[in-house]
C-alpha cells in the first residue's frame, strides 16, 4: 500500500529506486532481495535484436533508463483495480490457497535467461492483477484492467489463471498520459484444460516507451485467443508468446499496429506446438504512414512429434507514405512431418485498382483512401471483443491522414 | 455523348476516333469480337489512370467528363459496371453503399428510404442480407460480383450507366435476375437513365430489348442499327460483318 508520507515518485531505474518503491509500498526485505536480483539480471541481459538504420533508427543497446520516473503510489497507476496487489504483499501476506493458486501462473511462462524487460518488470512490479476464473465458472462480462502511466515509469503485472472448464474475457488497457510515460509490463496466461480465455491487450495513444512481455499457456481442448492493439508510444517493443502445451488446445493471435509521425513499433509472436493435435492461427495487420516505422516477427515452432499441429500465419503490412517502413520477418520452425503449416505475408500501398473502383462509385480519392486504408485492420479487428472494435477502429482513423 | 474519342493504352492507340449519343432513358448496345476496345471505351469513359486519352470528348450535358477525377465523373451522372469488379477487404457492402449513396447523391434519401431501397433491390436480385455485411467483392462468386454492380447501379442511379461485359460468366438464373433488376430500374416512371450496354454475345440483349446497336472493331464503330442487327450477328457472327465493312471500304 502507498504511503502517503513518502515522495510518489523517484527517479532513475537503480537500486536506490528500488529501495524507495519497496519502502514505499510496504514490501519487505524478502521483496527487496528479489527485485534486486530481478534488476541485475535486466542490467545482464541484451535486448531483442533489431538491428537500426536507414528504416529503424532507435538502437534498443543504446536505450538509457536513468531519466525514468517510477510511480511509487500504485493506486495511481491501477485505477480500475480494486485490490491493487504488489508481488511482495502477495508473496508474503496472501492467503496460503490464494498463494497457490497465484503460483500455478507466476513466473511459469517466462524465461528470465533471455527476457530482460520481463526481469525489468519483476525488478519495478508497482502495479498489476491477479485474475483468477475458478473451474467451471463462466464469465458473461469481461474483466477490464486498465493501468495510467502518467508521465511516470509503471510496470503492471497481470496474471490470468482460467481454471478447467472456465470461460472468460479479459481486456487489459495501457493508458498513456503525460509526455514521457514509461510502461514495462507482463501478462501470464494459464488456460487449463477446456478453458476458453479472450485476451484483449489495448495500448492506447500517447507518448512514451512501451515494452510488454505477454506470454500464455494453452492446455488440453482449452481455447485461448490473444488479441492485441498498439495504437500509442515513440517505441514499442511487444513480444507475445502461445505455446499449446497438451493435445486439443487452441491458439488465435490476432495483432494490429500503426506506427504513426516517427513511431516505431516491434511485434513479434510465437505459438509454439509442444504437442500434435493443436491448432494456432496468426493473423497481424500492421499499416505505417509518415515516418512511422514498424518491424514484425512472426514465429511458428511445431516440435518433433506435434504430429496433426494445424498452423497458420497471415500477416500484411501496409505502407501509406514514402518515409513508412515495415519490416515483416515470418520464420517456420517445422520439426515434425505431418502437419499443416500455412504463411501468407503482402506488403505494399493501398491497391490503385481499389481506389479506382471506389471512386468509379462517387467516393473522393482521400475518402476512398482512408476506407480502405481502416478495412485493411477488419480481418484482425473482427477477433476483438465487440465492446472495443468501435474503440480501436476509432483510433486508428484518428492516425490516417485528415481528409481536405 | 461521346465525340472523336481516340485512346491509348501503354502507347497503343486503342479507340481510333469514337462518335456516340445515348440519349436519357434510351438503351444502346455496343457489340464486337474480343480486343476491338469496348472495355477500353468504358475505362476511358469512367477516368482510369492507365487509358490516356489522346483527344475526343465525353460529355454529359454539356458537361466534359474527360477534365474531371473518376469520382467527380460519378458526381457528374456517370456509373460504370465493372465485368471484374476490385475487391475491397474490410469493407462491408453496406458501408460502401451508404458511402457510395452519400458521396453522389448527399442527403436526399431518408435512412429508412434508403434501408427500404437496398433491401428491394436485394430480394429484386435474389440476394441473402447477409450479403450486406460481406466485404466488397472479397470471395465473391462471378454471379455475386455482377449482382453487386447492379446493386450498385440501382442504389446511385445514374444518368447513364455503361455495363461492360455484365453477361459475361453468368448463368441463366444470375442473368435473369441482374437484367430484371435494369428492367425494374428502367419501370421506375421517374427514371430515365441511359445505358449503354457493351457485350459480345446478343444473349442480355433478350432480357434489355436495344434502341440501337453499334458494332466495334479495331477501334472504331464500323456499323450501327437498330435491334436486327443483335440478331444478324448471331445469325452470321462478326466475321461476316468484318468481311461486309472492309469490301464496302474497298
């Protein structure tokens, strides 16, 4: 919990910042050993490899953290959460079942050898949820989280455990306000078996540096969908990882972004088939105008022996200035015989011949530009939930050039 | 009305000099074999970037077409019917109509006259509704992308409507109910569009009886008559009418 008597932000990621946010919310020495520990190993680790120049021109090696401003109150950056929960509280004062229970998901999809910025989130945690759908419940509302960075650092962790049978939305928002927010955050995702979670990530529009580390378990004949929208931030790293664990477990990743004026923007997913008999299906649209520019790694790794693993990887990018970039990386990692593997990538303008049609039809060049431009999202944006298409579709029209 | 049109296309001259007049509410079919130009004719009429038009005019009351963007040329009257209509992903069928409606004809039609206007129109063309919520021309069968012009063509109705080749690839049933979807346009008491209807096969010619006819060849219009000569072509094919030009030249 924040103390009042205590300054609410402090600057600089460095140990001293960290003993200030463990003071300040009231973790204890345990928290503090392991949020250190957590920090050293985000100062060991490398970030993902994108290379820069003449497209990407922000060097992730060269990144500076010394200017950060971390948010020491979490109600402030966790407005929608009730029960705002730190990992040293829950660590340490939660219930023992509840403890459990929250272990079954913490920490169990990352790879903290590789993954610093997740590292980086375990080391500054100031915000997150637990959302926990107990077997065989069903949810016929979704859960909304939303977490504010207000020109301040905030490192929201959220974990969702679907228990066996379970059924739940969840949409997680990342609002941006101020002129150098910094977000780091972690999502875990544990489908049991027969679950069927939708996952909505939203990054809203605004400044700053975004780096998200989202990663999911799918177990047997569970169904998990991962929907995410990058709308907001100068840099955004996102790395979104499904593996299917058991046999009959379904993935659908569905991704947008639009890098905007001199926005850079990093999505890379990953389904992984550990076993045969699973399914994932990717589908990212990814547009990039001004001096937007945008990089796209899309994974599929079926193992040996994932026999019958049905995979299939759509992405398209499209470009609608001179100075846009998009880079689109596909790699098939196919280590079994018989299965289903299917990659289809385009990237390019806005077809001329679509144009022409519409404006056969009485529609101004701008307009018809802008229609098509906002139908190119539709095929990802149908896997949102209902109540957020007309908000992510919003945004993104926003981003389009005005029409004269 | 369209004088003297001469086109080319990537450096070839396609249209050696077109002179035709469709007068409002008339039908005038536009025959020939493959490649004499009919296509070119309605690209070039309706403003595609690719046909560079090399002098001539098009005009609709006055009005020269051949200075304005595709989409005032719309604005102006003119609807063109595709014979392979551009699919539009992510756009659904109603948004580009509402769109379309709204960009030629602003504000005249009431949102329930409008709901009332498309849902006739679909069960006139023997269409599903949920066709309304398909994106445009993605996926679409040969017979739904035609079904979709005329959809089209009855919602902005047009002073005059050029239909390139809309016979073509359907079958008797789709034929049928695209034709009678211009024939329903055509009853309408206050309607008087003028089409000019390009094919090479007389068949939609039985469904949209012709004022006139005029055979295309090489780029020019070598013959024009009334509807008897829809069926001399069929009688006796384009050959023979090659063969009747060329020895009256001689």
């Amino acid at each position: 919990m924040a103390s009042l008597s205590l300054e609410e932000t402090a600057r600089g990621l460095s140990p001293a910042t960290l003993d200030a946010l463990v003071e300040s919310i009231g973790e204890g020495a345990v928290s503090l050993d392991a949020r250190r520990e957590a920090f050293a190993r985000f100062e060991e680790l490398a970030p993902p490899d994108i290379p820069s120049g003449r497209y990407w021109k922000i060097d992730l090696a060269k990144q500076r953290y010394d200017d950060v401003v971390v948010q020491l109150d979490s109600h402030a950056a966790s407005p929608s959460v009730a029960h705002v929960w730190s990992l040293g509280s829950i660590l340490k004062d939660g219930d023992p079942e509840l403890r459990a229970t929250f272990d079954r998901v913490f920490r169990s999809t990352l790879d903290l050898t590789r993954e610093k910025f997740a590292a980086l989130t375990l080391a500054f945690q100031n915000c997150g949820a637990f959302v926990y759908v107990p077997a065989g419940i069903k949810l016929s509302k979704p859960i909304e989280l939303t977490y504010v960075a207000r020109g301040a650092g905030i490192f929201p962790y959220t974990v969702v455990l679907a228990g066996e049978g379970s059924e739940c939305t969840v949409v997680e928002r990342i609002v941006l306000e101020g002129s150098a927010p910094f977000v780091c955050a972690v999502a875990e995702v544990v489908a049991e078996p027969g679950a069927r979670v939708d996952m909505t990530s939203i990054l809203e529009p605004g400044a700053g540096r975004i780096f998200t580390t989202r990663r999911a378990k799918a177990n047997r004949d569970s169904r998990l969908r991962w929907s995410v929208a990058e709308l907001g931030g100068d840099l955004v790293v996102d790395s979104l990882h499904a593996s299917m664990e058991e046999r009959g477990a379904e993935c659908e990743i569905g991704g947008v972004f639009f890098a905007a004026q001199a926005q850079h923007v990093a999505l890379e997913t990953q389904v992984d088939h550990t076993v045969g008999e699973t399914r994932s299906e990717t589908i990212v649209k990814g547009a990039a105008t001004e001096r937007g520019q945008g990089r796209y790694v899309g994974n599929i790794r079926i193992q040996p022996h994932a026999h019958q693993s049905d995979a299939s990887l759509r992405d398209d990018s499209l470009l609608l200035s001179k100075s846009a970039h998009i880079d689109s990386i596909p790699a098939l990692e196919i280590a079994a015989n018989d299965v289903k593997a299917f990659h289809g990538a385009t990237v390019g303008a806005i077809d001329e011949d679509e144009i022409f049609y519409a404006q056969s039809r009485g529609i101004p060049r701008r307009e018809a530009e802008r229609m098509i431009a906002l139908g190119f999202f539709e095929p990802a944006l149908a896997r949102f939930p209902e109540g957020t298409r007309d908000h992510v579709r919003a945004a993104l029209e926003q981003k389009l050039p005005e029409t004269p | 009305m369209v004088s003297d049109l001469r086109v080319s296309v990537q450096e070839n001259d396609i249209l050696k000099g077109i002179d035709l007049r469709v007068e409002p509410g008339r039908v005038h079919a536009l025959m020939g074999p493959n490649g004499s130009g009919k296509s070119t004719l309605a690209f070039a009429m309706a403003g595609h970037p690719n046909y560079v038009v090399n002098g001539g005019s098009v005009k609709i009351d006055g009005q020269e077409l051949l200075e304005l963007s595709p989409d005032k040329r719309a604005r102006a009257g003119l609807f063109l019917s595709f014979q392979y209509p551009a699919a539009i992903p992510g756009v659904t069928v109603a948004n580009f109509l509402r769109t379309a409606r709204q960009a030629v004809r602003p504000d005249d039609l009431p949102p329930a006259k409008f709901r009332k206007l498309i849902f006739d129109q679909l069960e006139l063309l023997d269409m599903d509704p949920a066709f309304l919520g398909r994106y445009v021309n993605d996926g679409f069968s040969g017979g739904e992308k035609k079904r979709l012009e005329m959809l089209q063509l009855a919602v902005l109705a047009p002073q005059y409507a050029v239909l390139d080749e809309t016979d073509s690839g359907l079958d008797v049933d789709a034929l049928r109910a695209v034709c009678g979807s211009v024939q329903a346009l055509r009853a309408e008491p206050e309607n008087k569009t003028g089409f000019l209807i390009i094919t090479h096969y007389p068949r939609i010619l039985q469904y949209i009886a012709p004022d006139a006819v005029h055979v295309m060849m090489d780029g020019r219009i070598v013959l024009s008559g009334g509807p008897e000569l829809a069926h001399r072509i069929e009688r006796e094919g384009y050959d023979a009418i090659r063969t009747e030009v060329a020895g009256g030249v001689a």
